[in-house]
C-alpha cells in the first residue's frame, strides 16, 4: 500500500479533470461570443455605415481596460479565481438576454449598441486575469504552452470560426438570435466553472491583507523589474495599435472593398480564425522544441506583411487565404507571450501583472482603433492596412532583440 502515492495520483488526477472543465467552459463561452462578433457590427451597420463609428464599437467594449484593468488585477489575486469567473458569466448570462429582448423589439438605437459593448467589456479585465491566473495552478509549467494552446484553439474555433459562421446565419433569420445564444452560452460556461472552484492558489498573506493601493503598487514594482514581462509587453502593445488599426475596419473592408456578400461576413472571419486554431495547435507543438521568445517575434512580422496583402488586394479568395495566414500566426505569437509572462511572473502577482500588460495592450489597441478610422475616412481603408502593415514589420525588427535577449537571460537565471 502507497496511501501517499495514491492521493498524489487521486490530486493530479483532479486537477485534470478541472482543467478539462475549464477548457469546457471555454469552448461553450467563445462560440457564444462568436455569434456577436460577427451579428454586432452587422447590426450596427443597419444603422450608419460612417467608419469611425463602426471602428468605435471595438474602442467602447475595449475602453474598460484602461479604466478597471489594473484594479481587476488586485482583485484576481485576493479572491478565489473559478469562483470570481463563474460569478461574471451570470452576470454576463443576465446582462446579453436583456439585450436580445430589446433587439428583438427594435429597441436599438446606436448608443445601446454602444452601451453593451462597454457593459460586456467591464467584465472581460477580471475574467481573462483570472483565467490566464489559474491555468498555472492546473498545469505544470512544461505544460503551460501546450495548455495555451489549447485555449487558444478553443477561441478560435468559437469566437472565430464556427461561432462567427453560425452567428452571420443567425442573424438572417432574426436579428436577435445570435444575442440570445450568446446569453445560453454564458450560462452553460457558468456551470462547467462550477468545477473549478477551489484550484485556484490562495491568496498571500500580502495580497490578502494590505490595501489597495499598495498591492497595485506591488504588482506595478514587479511588472517594471520583470524585463521580459516589460519588453514582451511593448512590443504586443505597438503591433496591436496597428491591428487595431485594421480589425476595426475589417466589416466594412469585407462589404466594400471585396464586396464580400453581408451573409458572407462570419464565413470571411471564420476562415481567418481557422488559421487561429492551427496557430494554436502549431504553438502548443512548438513550445517545447523552439525558442518561445523567438515565435513571439517571427509570428509579429508575419502578421505586418499580410495586413499589406489585405489592403492591395480585391479579391476575394486571396482576402481569404491571407486571413487565414493572418490568424495563424497572430495565434503563435500571442499563446508564445501568454506563456512568456506565466513562466517568468512570481506566482502571487501574476493576476496583477497580466491585467497591467493586458491593460497596456488594450491602450494601444484603443488609440489604434480610432486612429485607424480616421485614417480610412481620409485614405481610404486599403490604405489604412497597407501603414498598418510596414508598422507591424517595423514593430518585429524594433523589439526583437530586446525580447530575445531578456527571455534568454531570465531562462539561464532560473536554471542556475
């Protein structure tokens, strides 16, 4: 008899299966935000066709980064984290069925549009901190870029491929449906993070105990000495102001410049998002064989030089095959950084310094978005992407040693 060999086996077992849930959870919750990734900006094109205020959709659900994102992170580490994410999808469930009831009654004046895209945003600073927070509690280290890229699949299959697809049919039938599948998705994701409770590491001594404002000064302190969290952080800041730039225009690229079919639209971001979920698998599978730092940097340039394809391009099947090159590689360098920050953040402030990244990169990703819309009202948007391209292969060269030196450094400081 082995009692302690067998309750090891029983608890690694466990939280196994709590990571499955959590994957779970996952799947359900991406496809439901699949459905309004691709029905809200149709929706609101049935409104005005002006490209700031089509781009300004992307700003409002993103803009609760800069004003809860660091915060959110004291949060994350004080409370129990599958208790915390499963709380914000009720919430979430409660808040995306009451939108569905007003579209379903054409009681849905822009600002509404508006409204829910920032009340949903308010809730994605603690939820994604908290997700990123407690993957490390449920995967061993050698293990947490395979799991990342797990995640990363997940979301692409959901909110980029089958969700989308599914979401644009939807709303053929009834403008309000996609929200209400969104709303069932929230709820059937609350259930699974039911399982999750209770794996999360307990909060410190300090995290628990000081205030507010001292625990955010800490995870702020750590975030500056933590040179590759730092440099990492930068350079995703700098590409995504120049996503932003394209992602916040890509409806009306999709029905003006390709004069893609309103239907088609989901299927256009579907086909981008297979590229994701590949990304995401390529990642997990390259995360033990290759440099993490350096699949980071290549994915960025890859990114920069298809946004130029886009915006030279009017055709439809080679839009559709440089979307989807785009989301490959776009998948490989986020789950590459996602795994940078895990493995070299202390664990006790790691949802602090996630939301502050996260929040740094949402920033740059907001001034991106309206710069990008007023760009295209005086340019028009092929030229939009192609600057946002030669931005993002600059973006590449500026932080690539920056990025692979610090990441090197910090791997030969853990080994010795």
């Amino acid at each position: 008899m082995d009692p302690l060999g067998r309750r090891s086996r029983v608890w690694r077992r466990r939280r196994r299966n709590a990571y499955r849930y959590l994957l779970g959870a996952a799947y359900t919750s991406y496809l439901g935000d699949g459905l309004v990734v691709a029905a809200l900006p149709l929706l609101a094109t049935t409104l005005t066709r002006r490209p700031l205020l089509i781009s300004g959709l992307l700003t409002s659900q993103q803009l609760p980064w800069l004003l809860f994102g660091i915060p959110a992170g004291a949060v994350v580490d004080r409370l129990e984290r599958g208790n915390l994410m499963r709380s914000i999808d009720i919430s979430r469930m409660l808040i995306t069925a009451l939108f569905s009831l007003a579209v379903a009654l054409r009681r849905d004046p822009i600002w509404l549009l508006y409204a829910f895209a920032l009340v949903l945003g308010t809730f994605q600073p603690p939820f994604s901190g908290a997700t990123n927070s407690l993957l490390p509690d449920l995967v061993p280290a050698d293990a947490l870029g395979r799991a990342n890229g797990q995640l990363m699949v997940a979301q692409s299959i959901g909110e980029q491929t089958a969700g989308p697809a599914l979401g644009s049919f939807l709303y053929s039938l009834a403008k309000a449906l996609p929200f209400a599948g969104d709303s069932l998705s929230f709820a059937l994701s609350a259930v699974f993070l039911g399982r999750v409770r209770g794996w999360s590491s307990p909060p410190t001594e300090e995290s628990a105990g000081s205030g507010v404002i001292s625990s955010l000064r800490l995870g702020l302190s750590e975030w500056r000495k933590n040179s590759v969290v730092k440099s990492t952080t930068l350079m995703l800041s700098t590409i995504t102001f120049f996503q932003s730039m394209v992602f916040g225009l890509l409806v009306l690229y999709a029905l003006e410049q390709i004069h893609l079919p309103r239907v088609d639209y989901g299927l256009f971001l579907a086909v981008a998002a297979l590229g994701n979920a590949a990304g995401g698998t390529a990642a997990a599978a390259l995360s033990g064989r290759a440099n993490i730092s350096h699949l980071v940097v290549v994915g960025i340039a890859i990114v920069g030089a298809t946004w130029i394809g886009l915006g030279l391009t009017h055709s439809i099947p080679v839009a559709f095959g440089v979307a989807a090159i785009e989301g490959l590689a776009t998948s490989i360098a986020s789950v590459a950084a996602t795994t940078l920050r895990q493995l070299y953040t202390k664990r006790e402030v790691l949802g602090r310094v996630t939301t502050f990244s996260r929040s740094l990169v949402v920033g740059a990703g907001l001034l991106g978005s309206i710069f990008g819309g007023l760009l295209a009202s005086a340019h028009g948007i092929s030229t939009t992407m192609v600057i946002a391209g030669l931005g993002g292969i600059g973006t590449a060269c500026v932080f690539a040693l920056p990025v692979v030196r610090s990441a090197t450094r910090s791997s030969r400081a853990q080994r010795s």
